[in-house]
C-alpha cells in the first residue's frame, strides 16, 4: 500500500521542495497558495511514472499490431513506417525510444490506421490480453509492478492536500486507461495525452484513423491538458525533452533524472534539453539514485535487478 507521507523518499533537497511547495499551497496566508481549483497536478508516464527502457511497456504492443497487418497485406512493406518496422531499422526504433518527434507522428499515424473501425471494448480486450502476458526483459516483472513506488506516493501526497492528478503522455491514452484505476489509482478520465477520433456506429464507439488532437509530447502536452481541465497545470513531473513545455507550463516542475544503473537504468539521451532547463529555471530535479529509497512498486530495496 502507497502512503502519503513520501517514506520511499529519501530526505534530501528534492523531497523537501516538494514539501515546502506542497505545503505553501495549501496555506491560505502563504504567498505560494494555490486555490483548490487551481490545484491541477500532471505527470508524464513512460521514465516518469514508470519505466522505459530498453523500450516503452506499449512499444511492442504496436510492433507486433503492425507487423500483423503486414503479414495480412503485403504491400505495406513499402509504406513508412512499416518499411521500418519490417525491416527492424534501429534508426527508426531509436528514434521512437528517444521520442523523436518526427518518428512518434508517423508511428501514431501508423497505429490509427491499424486499429481503424475497432471498437473501444475490442480494442481495451486487445491491450488488457497484451498487458497479461508481457513481462520485462531485465526485471522479468509485467507493467503494473515497473511504476515507481515514490511517485504513487506523491500521488497520494498531493491527493491529500486538495490537489486533482493526470497522466498526460505520448504513448496512448486508451492503452493506459485499461490499467489506470488499479495501477495508479486514477478515474480514466484523469488520464489524457495521443488518442484517436471515435465515431458513434451501431450503438457504440469505434475507433477512426485521424488523431484528436496533436501527438502528446512537447506543446502538444500543456494543449492536452488545457483542453481537459481549462487550466494549464500548477504542478508538473516529467523526465525528458518532449516534457519541457509541460514542465514549464506549471509553477512546480519536477525532473526525474535517470541515473541509477543499479535498481533500474541510467542515461542522458533524449534529456539533455529537459536537464538544461531544469538547470537554467531552477527547477527541481529528482535523482533516482539518490532521493528514492525504493524505486519499483514490486522490488524492494535490498532485491537485485535479473
């Protein structure tokens, strides 16, 4: 069970901001009050709310989708990205690893077609079977046990002092709703980010190729979470590029940095910007090494990674 009192936390600087933040908000006579219905609070998921690598948890779901409807039709293999993904180009699946914007459109473009006239019950039965059986390469564990046992934490600390939380993420929004309110704790409608149009046809929703809306990542994020709540967001997590502008959009921004090679995975590639920023505006940056004492909802401390 998550608490609300940050114990897989370690006491240091960034604990602290978060605490001190937290607390001034809710403080009526403090210059950093923060309203209650100002109290929007929004994460990122993949390498913020859980891990990412060596690939996100939803990143084979879609390859093996795809590659599936290659095999149905042929003459896909010569359209992009399918080209890629058939030919296992590791340009292109690095470039998805790392968010590049460009990759992430195509793949999105890509996934909305594949899923094209599914029904929104077809389509979470899909997910849910996938997420059933998939376990991890390195910690042999399934999706819901790689969320990181401090950040459900904060979402109960924050929960407890007035604030609404959301996922807003690159990855799909439907993909994540199918395991939300068990694994975080979260109405589905709290979580929001890429998602495809939906057509009413025969007494129930069905799935269109075109996206609503842009692809979640960079601008796209503060824009997503501007049109669900009409407030842009006054605390924010992420952890990489494609979160800056949501980080930036709040008044507390807090930065996970990957550096423990140990307990999950450390790297720098596609959070230089983000680490930059972080630097130049001061905000809070949390180190998995050193400010969490337990970093995986289903491993403790003293476990070593397989």
């Amino acid at each position: 069970m998550h608490t609300s009192s940050l114990e897989s936390w370690n006491d240091g600087a960034a604990k602290r901001a978060i605490v001190a933040f937290v607390t001034s908000a809710a403080t009526e006579e403090s210059p950093g009050y923060v309203p209650p219905r100002d109290r929007v609070a929004v994460f990122d998921n993949d390498g913020t709310l859980w891990v990412e690598k060596p690939a996100p948890v939803q990143t084979a779901f879609v390859l093996e989708k795809l590659a599936a409807r290659m095999k149905a039709d042929p003459s896909l293999a010569d359209a992009w990205p399918y080209r890629a993904v058939a030919a296992r180009d590791e340009s292109f699946l690095h470039a998805l690893e790392v968010q590049d914007a460009d990759a992430v459109t195509s793949m999105v473009q890509a996934i909305g077609a594949a899923w094209e006239g599914t029904t929104l019950d077809a389509y979470e039965a899909e997910a849910a079977r996938y997420l059933a059986s998939w376990r991890h390469e390195r910690f042999g564990l399934p999706a819901t046990g790689l969320v990181y046992q401090p950040m459900l934490e904060l979402f109960d600390y924050l929960r407890a002092h007035g604030w609404r939380v959301f996922v807003c993420s690159g990855g799909g929004r439907d993909f994540m709703r199918v395991i939300c309110e068990d694994t975080w704790g979260l109405p589905r409608e709290n979580v929001i980010g890429s998602a495809p149009e939906f057509v009413w046809r025969d007494g129930e929703p069905v799935r269109r190729a075109a996206l609503h809306g842009p692809v979640a990542i960079g601008p796209g994020k503060p824009e997503y979470v501007l049109a669900r709540t009409g407030r842009l967001p006054r605390f924010a997590a992420g952890n990489d590029d494609v979160d800056v502008e949501l980080l930036a959009s709040a008044r507390f921004a807090l930065l996970v940095v990957h550096d423990d090679d140990v307990r999950e995975y450390a790297y720098t590639e596609g959070a230089e910007r983000a680490r930059a920023t972080a630097g130049r505006e001061g905000w809070t940056t949390v180190s998995v090494k050193n400010d969490w004492k337990t970093v995986l909802k289903e491993r403790s401390d003293g476990e070593e990674p397989e």
